[in-house]
C-alpha cells in the first residue's frame, strides 16, 4: 500500500512538473508518445519495465552498500533474528530515494 501512496505522489509531482492539469491533460501527454519506451508495444513495455526495475533496484541496492549511504541502509540489515518481515525493514530515505531512482526513472521513460 505504501508503495502505492509514493508513486501517486510520484505521479503528481511529475503532473505539476510538466503542467498537467485534469486527465484529459494527462491522457494527451502519455497519447503523445511522451518518453522514448511510449511507442513500444503494452507486451514488450512490460517485459523491458520488469527488466529494468529488477536492474536499477538492483543497483541502488548496492549504492546503499557504500559508506555513504550505509547510514540509511544498515536498519535493513539491523535484524538479530531474520524472519519474513526483516526484508520489509528500511530508514525512509532508503524508501524515499530507492522509490525515486527507480519508480520516476521508470515513469519519465515513457512506461504507461
């Protein structure tokens, strides 16, 4: 659920960014072709957005691993005892910039 509530933030923030307004607005700027991935086929969007989430997570995964974003990091590996929801457990700034590298990223390239 959380996720979703950061990418409608997301979302909003880019509308405001570009000057969307109403979804008749938002409707012509996706319809327009905007983002290099827009003209793609919905099947291929889908396999190369899976692709390249698992990729740039990946990658900010590992940027949280350097000494100067351990910091915000190390609460996910914080766990004496690992069970099912030590995986779910991150300082929000890991959540607010792993959620902005990858899901904006994503969104301005033209995923629909």
């Amino acid at each position: 659920m959380a996720r979703f509530v950061r990418i409608g933030l997301l979302v909003m923030g880019a509308a405001m960014l570009f000057g969307i307004h109403g979804s008749d607005a938002l409707n012509e700027f996706y319809d327009n072709g905007f983002g290099p991935l827009a003209a793609m086929p919905l099947w291929a969007q889908a396999i190369t957005f899976l692709v390249a989430s698992d990729f740039l997570a990946y990658w900010t995964h590992r940027g949280f691993h350097t000494v100067a974003m351990w910091k915000y990091h190390a609460v996910h590996h914080s766990s004496e005892d690992l069970d099912w929801i030590s995986a779910a457990r991150f300082h929000p700034v890991n959540i607010l910039l792993g959620t902005v590298v990858v899901d904006v990223a994503l969104l301005l390239a033209g995923f629909r």
